[in-house]
C-alpha cells in the first residue's frame, strides 16, 4: 500500500464508510498508517476527521461525570487491574448515599450527565441499582444517566431503563472470538456480550460500545473486524482507549497500546461515525502526558472525569499509573478546563445527546 492509496480510502470512507472497502484492505490501512505512513499521512487522516468533529461539534467538548461505584467483579478479564482473581486489591462498593453525595457535587460543578460504572457485583442487585437511578433523576430530571455495570440480564436492562437510565457503555471488547477468548476466561462469552449489545439498543438506550487498541494479541485483522462489528451495531458512543498493562495481572508484562495507533483508530472512527460521542479517554492521558489533548485534535469530542471520592479512586486500578486518583473533582475539572482550552476547544455543560 502507498499514500496516495490510503489518502483516497480516506476520502472514499468520508463519503461511503466502510463500502467497498474489504475486511483485508482494511487492516491494511490500518497497519500502512498506524507504522509504515508517513506523518503526513497522518496528519491528513487527522485533519480531515478534526474537520468533520468541528462541521459538527463546533469547538465543544462534552463533559461526563464519571463516578467509579465499586471494584468488586465476579469476572476475571486477563487485562483488568480489579479482576476477581486479584487479591491486591482492597475492594470496596459505595452505597447509594455516596452515589448520591457524588452526583449532587457533580451537579454543583456543572455536570448534567453522571456515568456510574463498576464490576459485575452481585451485591449491586436490579433492584439496587434501579433506586439509585430512580433517586438521581427525581434529584436531577435534567441530567442523563449512563450506566456501566457489565453484562446483564435483559430484564435487569428493562428495570434499569424503566428507572430512567438514558444510556449504557458495554465495549465488545474485540470483535474477534478467537481473540475475546485469549483476553477472557473460558466462562466468558463473546456472544452473551454481543447480545447483551442489542438489548440495549432494543430497550431504547443511547449504547456505547468499543474496544482496547493495541490489546495483547492484537492484530490489525482484529481492528478491522472491530470496525466493520461497530458499523452492523451502530452504537451512538464509542470508547476506544490503549490497553495498559497491570502488573498484578497474567498481562503484567505485554506492552501496552501505542499513542499513534490510539489516534489514528479515533480519527478513522471520526471519519466512519461522523456523529458518535468519542471520548479521550483516561487511558490515553495515562500513556503520555497530553494524550487527551491529542484525542480532541484526532476527532473525539467527550471527556469523562473522575467524581468518584477520592478515598476510593487508587482502588480503582484497572491499569498501572492511572492518572487523576489523587485530586478532588473540583481540582480534576479545572486541569481538564486548562487542557481542553490548550488545544483551542471549551468544555460544555449539556447533556450532549446523540444528534440523530
Ligand atoms: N464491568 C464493566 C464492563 O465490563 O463493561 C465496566 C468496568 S470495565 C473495568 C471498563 C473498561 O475498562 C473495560 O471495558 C475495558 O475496556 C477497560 N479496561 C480494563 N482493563 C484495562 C486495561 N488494562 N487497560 C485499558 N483499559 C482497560
Ligand atoms: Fe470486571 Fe474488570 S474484570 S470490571
């Protein structure tokens, strides 16, 4: 492949997504971009999806609260620094008066989308999690409700939505089963996490899905077939971050996803999913110093800081170095305020729906 080649599949994706591209094409891409590509090929990728970001989003970056409700999972991901099988880590669960206390200091700061997330804990029952989604939007009607608690039952979704959750993040982590089945334990299913997908969707929630770049295993097959996965789903957020290793992992010592290729998977993602909320992710703040920075000028328009308490955020470990454990929320906004205006975007405070 050469660079005139990707700089038409480029315009072509701008125009028509993934038609006519093929499955073995598209890993090619990939792979010329992200290694082989020249920094000026790059940087016409980028320009043309920071081109369609600000067609859309203007100079807006989306802000979501994201509070970090518990590390206890009853699975066992090979990636993850809370995995089940971890016993360095000092579990805990917030009840649904710190939820609270999280949202109504959120809500002070200006946010109007909280994103509980957590483990697959079983002590977080349906019936559980629906009160605490119940009691935000009685306290909050304007505020949209993201959930992201794993895999669940379809009736669980229903209760959950019924209580007025507005979205749902479940990344498939990889489209590929062969290499689902290398990241995850043998009682994990790749198909239950896809169908978990399309219940949400069918339930009516806005459902973000997504994937690791530069997951152990990977290859640019893999980032194709995720791709063209996203393109069947059409999911209205997508999150993609580097894989960045644990060391109290069975993955402690892979290497872990690289800067250019996160960038270069956000502004393809851009230009194939012009509308997604794409977020600059935590992750990539953790690989290099101005790494959300760098996500905003490759295409993505979302930002989720930490509300969590600060008392439980280095017990959230699902990485190594994981950046904004110490600072109170007040302290993680405005750095964050700081970093966005840098690169010339502001942060917004609105809920920022999906644009149909
Ligand atoms: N339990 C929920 C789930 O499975 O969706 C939400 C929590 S889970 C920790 C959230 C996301 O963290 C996962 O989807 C995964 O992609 C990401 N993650 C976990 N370990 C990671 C690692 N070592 N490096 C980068 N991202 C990681
Ligand atoms: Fe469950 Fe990571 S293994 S949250």
């Amino acid at each position: 492949m050469v660079s005139e080649e990707c700089r038409s599949i480029i315009d072509n994706m701008c125009e028509y997504g993934c038609n006519g591209i093929s499955r073995d094409k598209l890993a090619e891409f990939i792979d010329y971009v992200c290694y082989e590509g020249s920094a000026e090929l790059r940087e016409y990728l980028r320009q043309t999806a920071n081109n369609i970001a600000t067609d859309i989003f203007g100079n807006k970056i989306y802000i979501r609260g994201l509070i970090e409700c518990t590390n206890i999972c009853r699975n066992d991901c090979l990636y993850c620094g809370i995995r089940k099988s971890n016993n360095n880590v000092e579990r805990y669960r917030l009840d649904k008066d710190d939820i609270l206390a999280c949202c109504k200091e959120g809500y002070r700061l200006g946010f109007r989308t909280f994103v509980l997330q957590g483990g697959e804990d079983p002590c977080y029952t349906a019936e559980f999690v629906a009160d605490v989604v119940s009691n935000i939007k009685k306290d909050y009607p304007g505020c949209a409700v993201t959930l992201s608690f794993g895999e669940q039952e379809y009736e669980t979704y229903r209760l959950w939505r019924d209580a007025g959750a507005d979205r749902y993040l479940l990344r498939h982590e990889t489209a590929d089963k062969q290499h689902y089945a290398r990241l995850h334990p043998g009682e994990m299913d790749y198909d239950n996490r896809v169908k978990c997908l399309y219940n949400l969707k069918e339930l009516g929630y806005q459902v973000g899905s997504g994937f690791m770049v530069g997951s152990p295993y990977q290859t640019p097959y893999n980032l194709a077939d995720d791709i063209i996965f996203l393109t069947k789903l059409e999911p209205h957020m997508i999150g993609i971050g580097p894989f960045v290793p644990h060391s109290d992992t069975p993955f402690a010592d892979k290497s872990q996803g690289t800067l250019t290729q996160t960038l270069v998977m956000i502004s393809i993602l851009r230009v194939l999913f012009k509308k997604a909320l794409i977020p600059s992710t935590t992750s990539l703040g953790t690989i290099a110093h101005d790494g959300r920075e760098q996500g905003f000028l490759y295409g993505a328009n979302v930002v989720m800081p930490n509300l969590s308490p600060v008392g439980v955020r280095k017990k959230y470990m699902l990485y190594d170095n994981k950046i904004c454990t110490g600072e109170e929320s007040a302290q993680c906004i405005s750095c964050l305020e700081k970093r966005v205006q840098s690169v010339g975007y502001r942060l917004t405070v609105d809920r920022g729906d999906y644009m149909e």
